[in-house]
C-alpha cells in the first residue's frame, strides 16, 4: 500500500477490545489484522468509510524504518518510511523470525 496521507494509528492496551468496540461504536469494517505468535495485534485497519485508522497492542515496534516524537501535548507521532511492499502473509511469517 502506497501512503501518500497522514493516518491515525492509535497503540492502545488491547486492540482487540478496542476494535470490538470501535466495530460496535461506530459500524466500521477491520480490513487488515496481522496477529503476533504471542497473539498481540501488530497492525490493524478499521475503515470508516473512505477514512482509515491503523492501530496496534503496544509492544516494540519492528519492520519498516520508523521514529516516534512526543509533541508539547503527550501526543504520540509514529512516523514511517516505506520501504517496500510487503503481503500480508509476509508480513506475517517475518514477525515469527520466518523470512
């Protein structure tokens, strides 16, 4: 997926709750889920119509190049730089040390 737009990504306490509850909340579609062995939710997508929010467990992130800045609020910011495309099913076995 080409990222060309900013993206909400919330890292929350328990993405699978939160993603029951934003699914009943808000009727939105999960798109992607991409589940760890030690079953945290690495990456997830939620499609408010044509919005999306990315979000994970919080957990060390790994895989693309990325940085996180705190601004004067205690906001968060995950910054990314693609690299490469990658399937989800890739994505998946690289997590479990399987490239």
């Amino acid at each position: 997926m080409k990222i060309e737009e900013v993206f909400p990504y919330l890292c929350v306490t328990n993405a699978a709750a939160a993603i029951d509850f934003y699914q009943r909340a808000f009727d939105v579609t999960e798109t992607c889920r991409l589940t760890e062995p030690a079953r945290h939710i690495g990456h997830a997508e939620l499609a408010f119509g044509p919005m999306t929010l990315m979000l994970s467990d919080e957990f060390p992130e790994y895989g693309e190049r990325s940085g996180v800045v705190r601004d004067p609020f205690s906001h968060r910011w995950l910054i990314r730089h693609h690299i490469e495309d990658v399937r989800n099913d890739e994505m998946l076995r690289w997590g479990t040390g399987l490239r």
